[in-house]
C-alpha cells in the first residue's frame, strides 16, 4: 500500500483541455449498447482509456534522482491505538511524502487500518489546522505571539504562584502520547518543580486494570501479545470491540480462528465484533462480575479448575470457590439477563479449549467497579491455569501506543520513574541519577510531608481548583494549568471542567493540533464570571512523528524506535 498526498488538482492547462474534452463527448448522445462497446468491456478497461477525447491518462516516467532530491525510509510506530503498527515512512527533502506498512512487523504483519494509513497527515507540518507559533487568548480570540513573550510571560506567571502559593497550585497533566524519554523529562521536570501534582491519560484508561491485574499477580501489565491469540484454542471478547477500536488487533483474532480457535463474544450490544465471532451473547451493562462469577460457578461444579495449577501456584482459590458457589444460575441470570445455557456455554469453552484468554478493553475498565471486573477476570484465568503460558493470559487492549512505557516512566502523582515509590528513599535515588543536590530537591517542595504525598489525579484536578480549601489535601487550591499532548474529551463533568478552567489564573495547552482545552478555554462562559485576571496559552508541539526515541509496547512490551 502506497499513501501519497493528494494533488490540490489539475494544472489549468490540464483543466480547459479535460473541460474541452467533456463537453464534446457529452454532447454526443449514446445509448447503453454505444457506450458498451466505445468503452470496449470485451476487450478490458484499456481500450476505453486510449480512446478517451482528453488527455486524463499520461505517459509515467520515473522521477529525475537530482531532481527528486535526498530520498530516505524511516522506520517508526502508528501512534493511533496500542497495537503499535510499524511503518516506513518515505522521506523526501525533509518531507514525509508517502508511507508503507511494515511486512516483517510481527504486530500489523504489513497492514493497515483506517486510521494509520492516515497519520502522515497527521505529522505533516502544513496541515491546515497545525498551530505553527504560540497564540494567547485575547477578549475570546487567540492572537499570535513570539515565542520569547510566550516563555516569558508563562515562566513569570509560574514562579509569582509558586511564591505566593506553594508549587502545589500547579498542575502538570503529560501525555500517553510521549515517547518514553519525553514522559520520563516530564515526571523530572514538574519533580524539580516541587510538586507531585502530575498525571496522564492512564489514569483514565487503564488504572483500574493496573490496580486489578497488580493486585491478583503483582505487576500490572497485559500478559500476553497480540500475536500470541494464534495459539490460542478459544478467545472471549469481554468488555472490547477490537474490530473498531483496534483493527489490526482482529488479524490475530482472525488467524486464531483460522487455526481452529473459538471466538464468544459478551457485549450489551451487538458489535462488528460479535459479527465475527463464532457465538455471541448479550449482558445486561455493568453485570461481568456477575457473569464471571457464574462462569466459576459452572467451572468448580464441573471439576473443571486446573487443580494441580492451583496447587503449585495459586493461593486463596478455595475462598473463591466458596463466593462463586453462591452466584447460582438464577441469580448470575437475574442480575446479568443471560441464561444459564449461555453463561454453561462459556465457561465449558474456556475450560475445554485451553489455553484460553480473555480481551478486554474500556468495556470492564469505564466502570465505577472496574477494579474489581478486571481482578475478577484475572481469578478465573488462574482458575482454569490460563496464566503464564503461551496463547493464555489476559489481553489487555491499551489505548495509546505508548501508554506502557508512560507509565513506567513518566508523570504519575504516586510514582517515580521506574515505579519508584515518593518516599524519601526513592527521591534520594533520583536525586543522584539528576546530579542534583537531595537538599536542594527537598527544598522545593513545599513541606518534606507534600514531598511524600502523592499528588491529585488528572479525572480529580477540576476538585483541586473548585473545592473549598479546608476540602482538599494539600496547603492551596490549584490556580495553574498544563496541558500537554493531552485532551479531557473522554472526562466526565464537563461543565465543571469548563467553570474550573475559566476559574484559574493559568492555562498552558501544549499540542501539535488545537485540542478541545483550547475550544474550551475560548468558549464564553454561561451563568457565571470567569477570574478576569486569567491567561491562556496555546503552543504549538511536534507529532510523535517528528521526533526520536523509543516506545513500550502495551501488550508485548516491544520497543521500537521512533525518529
């Protein structure tokens, strides 16, 4: 597949002659058995195109090297989704001019979806929406500044609240878009700072699965890859519709079936999905607990635990078995709405087809009880002896490319790079990895008790601004803003947002396209008066595309350059 940009048209030479051309074969009246054979069907589509009046079709000749100018291929990763797809970017002149997918690539195996055959328009420098120099917001409208007035104005703004407040009245929220060097400068950069008040977007993705699978097996990643679905026997989607949100993800799911694998899906509804499975069921929303637990009930009463697994590996199963022999099949079908065939069907496909693995994605995690969903499915793979073997596991379907190695590395409010705890011991270690002073570092934090206090969350930043003092843990309320390669679209309390962003003295969106923040910010408030004092930023930044460094996978915890 070759992607190149499209043509902004003909030559105006080109256009009179095609004009030309038009108008005298349309002027022409032709019925159905003329037009069949001028277009010469019968003989192929070549004919008609040497007998067209105009000149459309032109000779193809291969570009002049001195003309056409340096020409490289760069490798580098789709940013769209956690699938990681590889991609060799042709570079010409120091312009991305076409793609190609990678066909050695063990996770797109040469393929594309919809979205990463589009992303070279996404790092291209001349796309129509790309911000190209600072802006501020002037009386609703943003207006084009230098970047020194911008830098100037920012920093100033940032050290008079950090004197008069603490740094804790500013808050830093990164990206999962970040390659790891960049979320690992970020986590340093708001730390020399003085403040733990940092975060990123798996904070609302994926922090219920960390919590849930850390919490069953200690480390909370996904267990397998993608391309190990093709040793799987039987594959349940639950909580995922990998089929639109992660597209070449369903080519490994698709070779799963190939090579014999059955595939259930359990969705409230009906998605393109389920249109690929081999049975699909529907659940009452918000009910999988219930679901898996019924699973279990079937699985025990059937004898169908890996009991010399869980003897060898597994602690407190037989607690489970007790809280899963309660969920009978009247109940399990009067909380989810599935019958006990269906919930039988299930679980006798997992047990009979191992190895077996569950997908899952925002479908358990967007839950007020996510934790708790996510820690449920990882109990029943253990059950069944699903973890730790090849074409088993849990498959935890990310949502940006680089979200695994942000967390492992960037701005966490509880967390230092590498997982490091805030505790003195841990600040004491990157002190000496920063060449900074521990003294020094301890000194900008407000208090040595703040220093150790994880910081507030990115879905909680709009309480930090709105609540009354006495309401919130820390000495101020925040008062300033960054948003960098991050957008609140998928946030909840929108209108809150929007009041407590008109309600700071500071906002900084930092981003390659204008991002919702921005419209946000500009929007005119509605029953209420902004702090007239406050200012708003917008910074341009560069594509993931135009930068080097490297990435995690999510899933196979693949690293792959980025340049």
């Amino acid at each position: 597949m070759l992607l190149t940009k499209k043509s902004a048209g003909a030559s105006p030479a080109a256009r009179v002659r095609l004009s030309h051309g038009l108008n005298s074969l349309l002027a022409k009246t032709i019925d159905r058995r003329a037009f069949l054979r001028r277009s010469g069907l019968a003989a192929g589509g070549v004919g008609f195109a040497s007998q067209l009046p105009f000149s459309v079709i032109g000779k193809s000749e291969a570009a002049d090297e001195k003309q056409a100018g340096k020409t490289e291929v760069k490798r580098t990763v789709c940013t769209h989704c956690s699938v990681g797809c590889a991609i060799d970017a042709v570079v010409q002149n120091g312009v991305w001019v076409r793609q190609e997918p990678v066909f050695d690539s063990p996770l797109n195996l040469g393929a594309h979806c919809a979205k990463g055959a589009s992303v070279r328009e996404h790092g291209m420098t001349e796309h129509s929406h790309r911000l190209k120099y600072p802006m501020k917001l002037v009386n609703g409208k943003y207006t084009r500044i230098s970047w020194d007035h911008a830098i100037n104005e920012i920093g100033d703004r940032m050290l008079a609240m950090r004197k008069e407040s603490s740094p804790d009245a500013l808050y830093f929220v990164g990206s999962s878009k970040h390659n790891n060097e960049q979320a690992y400068l970020m986590c340093k950069w708001v730390r020399l700072f003085g403040t733990n008040n940092t975060d990123h977007q798996a904070r609302i993705c994926h922090s219920t699965t960390v919590a849930g699978v850390a919490n069953t097996w200690g480390y909370g990643a996904m267990t397998n890859s993608y391309n190990d679905e093709q040793n799987s026997k039987m594959i349940l989607f639950l909580g995922s519709n990998a089929a639109e949100a992660h597209p070449v993800s369903m080519l490994h799911t698709l070779h799963a079936k190939e090579l014999g694998a059955k595939v259930i899906v359990v969705d409230p509804r009906f998605t393109r999905t389920a249109a690929k499975a081999d049975q699909y069921f529907r659940i009452r929303s918000g009910t999988d607990i219930a679901f898996i637990h019924g699973m279990l009930y079937h699985v025990f009463k059937n004898g169908w635990e890996d009991k010399a697994y869980i003897k060898a590996r597994v602690y407190g199963m037989d607690k489970v078995r007790e809280e899963a022999m309660k969920w009978t099949p009247d109940k399990v079908q009067d909380v989810t709405g599935m019958a006990e065939k269906e919930v039988y069907t299930c679980a006798e496909a997992m047990a009979k087809n191992r190895p077996s693995t569950i997908v899952w994605a925002m479908g358990q995690t967007q839950h007020t009880t996510g934790n708790a969903i996510v820690r449920a499915s990882c109990i029943l793979q253990l059950a069944l002896g699903n973890v730790g073997v090849s074409g088993g596991g849990t498959n935890i379907y990310r949502g940006h490319d680089n979200v695994q190695g942000a967390t492992d590395l960037g701005p966490n409010p509880d967390s230092l790079p590498g997982y490091y705890g805030i505790a003195p011991g841990s600040f004491a270690h990157w002190a000496r990895v920063w060449n900074v002073d521990l003294k020094w570092l301890q000194g900008q934090f407000a208090s040595p008790e703040m220093m150790t206090k994880p910081g507030i969350t990115v879905s909680r930043w709009i309480d930090g601004v709105m609540e009354k003092n006495e309401a919130i843990d820390q000495g101020p309320n925040i008062r300033g803003m960054f948003y960098w390669g991050h957008a609140p679209n998928s946030q909840t309390r929108g209108l809150d947002m929007k009041k407590a962003m008109d309600m700071l003295d500071l906002l900084v969106v930092i981003d390659p396209y204008p991002s919702a923040t921005a419209a946000m910010a500009a929007m005119p408030p509605e029953g209420y008066t902004p702090n007239k004092n406050r200012a708003v930023y917008l910074l341009p930044a560069s594509t993931q595309y135009e930068t080097s460094g490297s990435v995690t996978h999510p899933t196979a915890r693949f690293s792959g350059a980025k340049k």
